[in-house]
C-alpha cells in the first residue's frame, strides 16, 4: 500500500466535527480571538465564525447568561417598553436604597437640561438628598420654580430647600412660593393667590418645561403626614376613595389620575395635571411603599425619565405583570 500523503501545509487533515470541537474549545477555553483559530487551524476566519455557530446549534457549547447580572437590564427594558418612556436609569444593588437612587440621579440630572429651561422642583427626602450631590456646572438661562408651597419639614428637606440648592448648583435663578404648602381655608388660598407678589411666583409654574418630582407614599409615617399636610383622618379618606401615592403633594388613584379631595381647596401650588405632557418629566423614588405608588405615576404619564433602584424596578415590573395576568 503506498504511504498517505500530507498535504502541502503539513497539517493532518481533520474531520468536521474535530475542527468544530477544536475551535470552541480555543475560543471559549482558551480565550483566542477568531483570527487567532483560523491560523491555528489553517482556515478561513468564516470557516471558524461557522464551527461556532454550529457548535452552538448543536448543543456542544451552552451560552448561559446570569439572571442576576442581567436583571438591570431586562427590568429597565421591560418599563422603559411598558410605560413609553425615554430612559430608565437603575441603581444596584439588591437592596432598597433611597440614597444609591438619588445620586444616580445627581449624576444624569445636568445632562437632562438645556439653556433657557425652566425646571419646576417637587420636594421631600429623595429630591433634597439629590440637590445634595449634583455636580456644580454653568446652565445659561435656567428657572428653577419650586413647585410646591412651604411645608413644616422636621427633617430639614423642605419644599424651598430643594428647589434653591438645585438651582445653586447649576447657576440658575431660584423662584420660590413664599406661601404655605397648605393653608386653614379655601377662602384664605384664593386670597393668597390673588396677592401680587405670589400670583407672580405662581405664574412661573405656568412656563415650566421640565419637572423633577418623587413619588410619595400613602402610609401613615409619610412626609405627608409628618410635615402636616395631611392628618391620619385625611389620609384615611383619601386612602379609602383610592389614593395609591402622591405627586407635589397631591394624591393620585391606581390608574395615576389626580384625585382630588378634602385637601385640595386649601393647598396652594403645582397639581399633577401641570406636569403630564411636559417634555421632561424626571422621575426619582425608590422603597417598597413607593411601588404601587410610582406605578401609577407611569400609568398617569408624568415621568418620561427614571430613576430608582434594583428592588423597586423589579416590584413594579411584578405589579405590572401581575395586572396583566
């Protein structure tokens, strides 16, 4: 028998499924780019794109992605689809975190605003510990409005607080309600209104192009109620008509609609119609007495952008999903 011949590059020839099992090895083993097989295995760099596929196809190679590591991704996917929004932003971490939250939002905030915007600012804990941690930068002609009257914060994150740090930090000019969040009549918030000086401050709500708001929750240790907006027995009224959260310290149904009660009358300030429809609505909340609440603030329209963490997200995610089924 005459002796087999080596072909002309000296190599042995090999049978497909060797080169297969030879190319997925150096490529997912032995880390080696595609040129690199191609030489090692005297192929085209097709040829090597085509072992992997197919070592792939036929269950030799298992591409496994980590749930846990991608659920950042598929969550902010699935509310940015969900509720039409521009973009989502997700802390991590597999805890709630009001202050992970707020400095990812810090951070994104001056790159959400242009020269000649007018920013209206809601208040509470999340957005003051926001304006606690924005990055100093020069914004020409920027308003920011307070959107919210004066409220008897024990914590130090009052309504004036957050919209003048805010507009400190980008060199902006500050307009603040110099009236209370909430007054002893409906007589006494259209005779404040009225005045000059505050029916001026008022008139910049109407010229508001963005707006920064959380979303506050229905629970009797809320800021609501802390602050003295609201009392227990009017938190049990409204809780009892539908009430799930709070926008600018108005209260909102499931569906996001503003529902208007025996509060309203008396309180002076931006209501949660102003903002849907705005080019801008920046969303920033996070906890788990937040998820129904900030759910229906997507459901509402009011945010085109955001930020919370990794446990919220996946709890409104599960609501939504829930409701589907």
């Amino acid at each position: 028998m005459p002796p087999r011949k080596t072909p002309p590059s000296g190599r042995t020839p090999r049978l497909p499924d060797d080169l297969i099992l030879e190319a997925a090895w150096l490529y997912y083993y032995e880390d080696r780019n595609q040129s690199e097989i191609a030489d090692a295995l005297g192929v085209s760099r097709s040829s090597v794109v085509g072992y992997l596929q197919q070592a792939r196809d036929r269950g030799i190679v298992e591409v496994r992605l980590d749930p846990k590591s991608f659920a950042r991704h598929h969550h902010a996917r699935t509310l940015k689809e969900r509720y039409g929004l521009v973009d989502v932003q997700i802390a991590p971490g597999d805890e709630f975190s009001l202050e992970r939250t707020a400095h990812l939002a810090a951070r994104c905030l001056p790159d959400l605003l242009e020269p000649g915007d007018t920013l209206g600012v809601a208040w509470g804990q999340t957005v003051f510990t926001l304006s606690e941690h924005v990055t100093t930068r020069s914004i020409a002609d920027l308003t920011v409005v307070q959107m919210v009257g004066a409220v008897n914060s024990p914590y130090g994150f009052d309504s004036e607080s957050c919209a003048s740090r805010i507009a400190a930090a980008f060199r902006g000019r500050c307009v603040n309600l110099h009236v209370p969040a909430i007054v002893s009549s409906a007589a006494m918030a259209e005779a404040l209104q009225r005045e000059s000086v505050i029916a001026a401050q008022l008139d910049e709500l109407g010229h508001i192009n963005k707006a920064l708001f959380a979303v506050g929750s229905c629970e009797l240790n809320s800021h609501i109620v802390t602050s003295g907006i609201a009392g227990p027995e009017d938190l049990a009224d409204y809780r009892a008509r539908g009430a799930v959260g709070l926008i600018c310290s108005r209260f909102i149904d499931r569906a996001g609609r503003h529902l208007a009660g025996r509060l309203d009358d008396r309180m002076i300030g931006l209501t949660p119609e102003k903002i849907r429809g705005l080019a801008t609505g920046i969303l920033v909340s996070s906890g788990a007495d937040k998820i129904v609440g900030m759910a229906a603030a997507l459901r509402g329209g009011y945010a085109t952008h955001l930020f919370t963490d990794l446990p919220t997200a996946a709890g409104i995610v599960e609501l939504g999903n829930s409701a589907a089924g």
